[in-house]
C-alpha cells in the first residue's frame, strides 16, 4: 500500500471514529442498563474506542503489497 493510500484510508478512520464517538449517535446507547455492571454507554464508547486503535494499528503495521517475500525488509538488514 503505498502512503497515499495509506493517509486515505486513516482519514477515512478518522472520520469514521468522529461520527462513531458524535453525540447523536451516543445518545442511542445513554440508557439505564448495564453490561457486566459497566454502564452501556461507557461499554459503546470503550468498544468504538477499542475497534478504532486496533484498526489504526492493523493498517500501519500490515505488510506492503509492493514488497516480495523474497526482499529483505529494512529492518531485516545487518546493523553496521
């Protein structure tokens, strides 16, 4: 994936996460119940928060499709 790619995709992410953390959507969840004695609300907001860091690292971490197996990766080259 090369870093245009990349930066469209985290801006997706980004916008997703705004619209997924706004107020008329949380207010959906803003009731009196409990999941496992945590508030409902305090579990969405945790759960979005939780889905949104894992994505993020997902998308910097995973391995470019432009690099073969049989290159060596920068940080698979000898120190000098």
């Amino acid at each position: 994936m090369d870093t245009i790619e990349l930066q469209r995709w985290l801006g997706v992410l980004f916008v997703a996460g705004c619209l997924l953390l706004g107020y008329p959507l949380l207010t959906v969840y803003s009731v009196p119940a409990t999941i496992g004695g945590i508030p409902v609300l305090y579990a969405v907001i945790f759960a979005i928060w939780a889905l949104l860091i894992g994505t993020s690292a997902w998308l910097l971490h995973r391995p470019s499709a432009s690099r073969t197996s049989t290159e060596p990766a920068e940080s698979d080259a000898p120190r000098r």
